[in-house]
C-alpha cells in the first residue's frame, strides 16, 4: 500500500498526508494529475493552496507498517 504526501519548498512547512491505503498503480495516477502540484495546476482550489503555502507538490511512499 502507498500514501500520498504533500510537500513543501518552504522547509519550514511540514509535509502532510494526503491519502492512504493506495495500490502502486493509484499512486502514480495521483501524482501524474497536474493538479498535484503547484507549478502545473490549474483549479482555484488548487491555486488557493499554493496562495497560502507557496510552491508544493505531491508524492507517494510505501505505507509503513
């Protein structure tokens, strides 16, 4: 199992967890979506974050068990 993490460039930002419980293959897809990540999204929402914590994106890790 995977989760997804949000990172941060401000290092002072701790990175947090987005979504768990995520095959290998729904990982990826996440974080292939422009939206999960500041430099490619497009949505207001999306916007709205990067507005309030700067540059992030999202990547996937193995779940520890």
């Amino acid at each position: 199992m995977y989760t997804i993490v949000r990172m941060y460039f401000d290092e002072t930002k701790p990175s947090r967890t987005v979504k768990t419980g995520l095959t290998l293959e729904q990982a990826q897809a996440h974080c292939r979506d422009p939206e999960t990540s500041s430099s490619t999204c497009t949505t207001a929402s999306a916007k709205r974050i990067t507005t309030r914590n700067g540059e992030w994106f999202d990547a996937y890790r193995e779940a520890t068990r």
